[in-house]
C-alpha cells in the first residue's frame, strides 16, 4: 500500500478568524473518503497552520522544524503534519490524529480550504489538500520531540528568514493570505 499524509490548516478556535465559517471549500468532500478511497497513485498531504491569535494584521502560525536524522528535509521548517493511516476511517479522523501527536492540539472544527500543493519526489506524486480547522483553545503546543527539534510561533516578516522549501514556503504564505482575509 502506497503511503500517504496528513497536514492541516489550523486556526485557534478562539480566533476571529472563525467567525464565518464557510459551508463549501475547496477539497471538502475528500474529508469524508476512507485512505483506501484516495488516488493511490499519489501521496496526498494536508497542510497545517495552528494561529497562536487572532491578530489578524500580524498573524503568526505554528511552524515546526524537522528533525536533523529526518531522511527528507531534515532540518526544515514545516507545518504540523503526518500520514494517513489504514486505520483512519476517514482522512478527517486522520487529521485530527496527526494534529494531536504532531501538536498536542484537539481539532475541533473544519471551516475552510486553502489551494492544494503537488511536487514530485522520487517515487510518486505529492497532492497536498490544505484545510482549515479550529482547535480547542487552552491546549499547550508539545511537538512529537522524535520528528522535531524546535516550534515557532512565526510572523509573515519571519518566513523568508526560515529554511523550509519552496513549496512549503509558499502554503505558509497562502495560509496567511488565508487569515489576513477571515
């Protein structure tokens, strides 16, 4: 069985950037698909932003940096994330898992999309689905110390600055498009 991914969006539930939830987003369907129901021709991804406030002029998001023994981007700041797996009845249950052991942070809602990210890598097509997600407020951020060696809370200024590929840099910069329009 192919391998496959999970990063979300993530917006704390206290935030103001929840006070419109939209009913349809992009990719919403694909919440309620089974990992056995996904294109196994290619890796899905999720992308994950956790708003540490609902500052929307200056919004800073959850990053985390990748651990240096990691065997792809070891080293690189990322957004919270993990794979799908076969035991998840849906990739909305996968979501909340994989924020929960990459975050120590409780999904409680998903409110939105983000555009999706593809890349190649040596075996199979990336197809990143990007969502947004409210979380339960209070809950201290405790990254999985085996995949991570540091947290940010980072700021728009900050992100050029943060080694992470292009195409991550660019889903952090659509997550912060996303928060600067809620």
């Amino acid at each position: 069985l192919p391998s496959y991914y999970i990063l979300i969006f993530v917006v704390q539930n206290d935030s103001a950037m929840v006070a419109n939830p939209s009913p349809d987003f992009p990719y919403k369907g694909h919440l309620n698909l089974s990992p056995q129901e996904l294109d196994p021709t290619k890796r899905w991804v999720i992308g994950a932003a956790i708003f540490q406030n609902n500052n929307l002029e200056n919004p800073s998001l959850l990053l985390l940096k990748r651990a240096p023994h990691e065997e792809s981007f070891a080293n690189a700041w990322e957004l919270p994330g993990g794979h799908v797996e076969p035991i998840d009845e849906t990739v909305a249950d996968a979501v909340k898992r994989e924020v929960r052991e990459e975050t120590s942070q409780v999904v409680v809602e998903f409110i939105g999309g983000i555009e999706p990210m593809v890349w190649e890598s040596k075996s199979q097509s990336n197809f990143q689905l990007n969502y947004v997600v409210t979380v339960r407020p209070g809950d201290e951020v405790k990254p999985n110390a085996d995949e991570h060696v540091a947290w940010i809370w980072a700021r728009e200024e900050q992100i050029d600055s943060l080694s992470m590929t292009k195409e991550m840099r660019n889903v952090v910069q659509n997550a912060l498009k996303f928060a600067a329009q809620a």
